[in-house]
C-alpha cells in the first residue's frame, strides 16, 4: 500500500497547479497559497510537523482549500505510526469534511484516508477506532465488527471514484487479512486496470494468489513488481516463500506419485543451489 515518492511528489505538484490555475493567482499574490506551497515542500522533505503547521495555515487563510485540508490529514496519518491517537484526529479531519458535504468525486480520497487510519489504527492497538460522528461507520455485517468502519470508508471512496486506485488496493489489502484472497485479487485487479504501474499492487495480488496455491500466476505478478521496482523488499521476500511452497507442492507431488527418490533428489538439489 506504499506510494513512491516521485508519484507522490506529482500529485501534490498537480494540485497545487490545479489550485492557482483556478484561482488565477501567483503563489506571490496569494497567502493561502504560499502557505500550501511551503507544506507540500516540507512534507516531501519527511517534515510532517513543519508541514503540519503550514497546511493549518493555508486552510485558515482559505477554509475551502480541500488540498490544504487533505494534507493536514496525511500529516496526523504519518504522525500516528509514533503516537496512534493521530490516527484518532486524521479520522476527525475526514469525517469534518465529509459530513454535510454533497457526494462528489473530489471527497473520494478523505474517504479513502479515513479507511486508512481506522485500518493503522486497529494494527497499532488492536482496538476498533472510537466512530465519532454518526453515520460514518461501516454498515457490513459480513465482517468482523473491527473491519466494517474500514472497508465502509474504501467503498464509499470507490463509490465516489471508481478509479481510486489507492482504495481498490486499501480495500483488496483488508480483505486478504480477511482470508478472503479472491474478494482481494478482484480489487488488485481493479487497481491494476487503473494504473498497472504500481509495484505494491502487483505485489499484494501475488501474495493473494500464492495463498490460493496458484504459484505460478503469483510468481508473473511478483516478476512485474519487482522490474516496477528494484528496491520493493517486500515483493523479493513474497518470491522467496511463493518458491518455497513451490518446491514442497512439488516434492509432495513426487511423493505421491510413488517416486520418493524424486522427492528426496529436489529436496538435496534445493539445498545444493541455495548452500553457501
């Protein structure tokens, strides 16, 4: 569920020239904007809290500024991996845009960043975040009760704009915790159809089909993440235990088939290639 930096930084680029095209003014001749600009500087340079501080500001200035209010909510998300109660106030955030608000395709990513902080949550303190506005939390009763504020928050944004990749991949990540890996590979699909791009994608839907012990489709997806990118640790460890239960379907096939030499010959044969 990562996203690279260098995609990350084109987002916020994005929006910080959809908002002065729309206005029509410089970062020069408008404050708000000023302040959206230094925050987005700030947070790419991993400085949440002088980021934090600048997004405050910038949507003080212009309270309708939705990018200002969006990354003050990324910020209370990346604070809550060292103080989880700021999962608490990202969810707060979210839920005070959102509420009283018209359903359009612009609010998908605080639903969205909701699902992600009640999910981060319910990871870092075992407990179901505190619903603090009524009406907001999940209505799936085919899940458990922890889950349902969760995957409510990734519909709802799907529900906005059905090509939120991040929610389609948010949405398959909960339900393969929920070992439901086909639900899952159904919203790694989606997500791929959106952008096939995305290595943490390509990963997630690997481990999802190694689960269901189809290696050699996982083994395509992991190749795919892997060549995305080089440096996404998880997708090489996926592909070390996708080969591990590869070889011991193999060997049990072996077995099977009454050729336990065989079995005992791919098992020396592993241990020979991977013996230092």
């Amino acid at each position: 569920m990562k996203v690279s930096k260098v995609n990350l930084l084109l987002f916020w680029l994005s929006c910080l020239m959809c908002f002065w095209l729309s206005t029509g003014l410089s970062s020069n001749e408008d404050p708000a904007a000023i302040a959206l600009s230094g925050a987005l500087a700030e947070y790419n340079n991993t400085s949440c809290k002088k980021a934090l501080v600048l997004f405050i500001e910038a949507r003080e200035i212009n309270s309708s500024l939705l990018d200002a209010w969006y990354g003050e909510g990324k910020c209370y998300y990346e604070l809550g991996k060292e103080d989880p109660e700021k999962y608490i106030e990202c969810n707060e955030l979210c839920d005070k845009i959102l509420i009283g608000k018209p359903s359009d395709k612009g609010l998908s990513r605080f639903h969205a960043l909701s699902g992600d902080c009640k999910k981060a949550y319910k990871d870092a303190t075992g407990k179901t975040m505190p619903v603090t506005k009524p009406g907001t939390e999940g209505g799936n009763v085919s899940v458990p009760e922890a889950y349902q504020q969760i995957l409510g928050s990734y519909d709802k944004a799907i529900g906005l704009d059905p090509n939120n990749s991040e929610a389609w991949n948010s949405k398959g990540v909960v339900l393969a915790e929920l070992n439901n890996p086909s639900g899952s590979i159904y919203c790694f699909n989606e997500a791929l159809k959106i952008n096939s791009s995305l290595a943490e994608v390509w990963n997630n839907k690997g481990a999802s089909l190694a689960s269901l012990r189809r290696y050699g489709e996982a083994l395509e997806c992991l190749d795919n993440a892997t060549k995305l990118n080089p440096n996404l640790a998880e997708a090489w460890w996926n592909k070390v235990k996708t080969f591990g239960k590869l070889k011991d379907e193999a060997r049990d096939k072996a077995i099977a088939l009454n050729r336990p030499d065989l079995g005992q010959r791919l098992e020396f044969n592993w241990l020979w290639a991977n013996s230092s």
